[in-house]
C-alpha cells in the first residue's frame, strides 16, 4: 500500500487528541474513527493461507466509509467509468448564465415567467455568438438544465448549457 494514500489517515492520528476536544457531529466523529482505524487490527481482521497452511496471511479490514479515501477510492473510479459512455463524443463546452440576484425579487414573484426569460436569454446570447463571424458562423447544439439553489441553498437561478 502507498503511504500517500494514508495522509488523511496520518492526519487524522496525529492531532487525534485535538480533535476529541473540538465540538463535532456524531457522524463526523464516525467518519474520523472509522479513518484514522481504517486497514488496522482495530477494524477487524481476517486470516489467509493455503490449504496446506502455508504462508498465513492478515488482512485487515476496511472501514467502508464513504469519506474514506482507500475505500471510496475504487467506488468513486468504478462510478467515472461508468459514466464516461455519457459524455458525447465531440468537443463541446461548458457555460454558465445566472440570474443577476438585483431581480431574485422578481424571481419570487413570478418564478415561471422568469424560467422561461432566463432560458430564452441564455439560448439567444449562445445562437447570437455562435453564428458571428468570429465563431465561424455556426449553429451550435446545445443542452440546457436549470439549477434555482446554491451549493448554500440559498435562491440563486442559473443555467448550465453544454454546448457543441
């Protein structure tokens, strides 16, 4: 195993004392724990060998936590992979249009009238840009979904817009 992959782990051991004294939510104490003992006798362990008993080998288990980096590290590659048939296969790019927030008022007030205004606004600066000279001129093929909340949750309308 590659020590790099344990940095977390290491982290987790060294100031293992300073963070019992720090105020946390029971699952970020589970998610510590099950880190800092993760591949360790603590977690449990199982033993190998041949029939003939030669060579007994210990393996410890793994804690399985999500946050964990050895574990989740083949979950999260398995889930990539699983995932790349859906990108296309042509160049495209990535754009964001988000509603000035001097009109989440009016956003409040009539959130379908808006939707559809950030929609058409969006989809006309594409076309507009796209088919001047400078952009060659072409229509491009675009996918466009609607996000209305923040990674804070907080109300912040905005359009992402895959476009070829």
């Amino acid at each position: 195993m590659d020590v790099s992959n344990r940095t977390i782990q290491n982290i987790f051991q060294a100031y293992s004392n300073d963070l019992a004294r720090t105020p946390q939510p029971l699952k970020n104490r589970k998610a510590i724990y099950a880190i800092q003992h993760c591949r360790t006798r603590e977690m449990g362990v199982s033993y190998f060998s041949c029939r003939a008993q030669h060579n007994r080998v210990e393996q410890y288990h793994s804690c399985r936590n999500r946050s964990c980096f050895l574990c989740a590290n083949k979950s999260r590659k398995d889930w990539i992979d699983s995932q790349t048939y859906r990108l296309f296969n042509t160049p495209h790019v990535h754009v964001v249009f988000t509603l000035p927030h001097e009109y989440l008022d009016l956003w409040r007030y009539n959130d379908a009238l808006m939707i559809k205004l950030i929609f058409k606004a969006s989809q006309e600066s594409l076309f507009e840009l796209m088919l001047s000279e400078k952009h060659q001129e072409v229509t491009p093929g675009v996918l466009m979904a609607l996000h209305t909340w923040g990674r804070q949750l907080s109300l912040h309308p905005h359009v992402h817009c895959l476009v070829t």
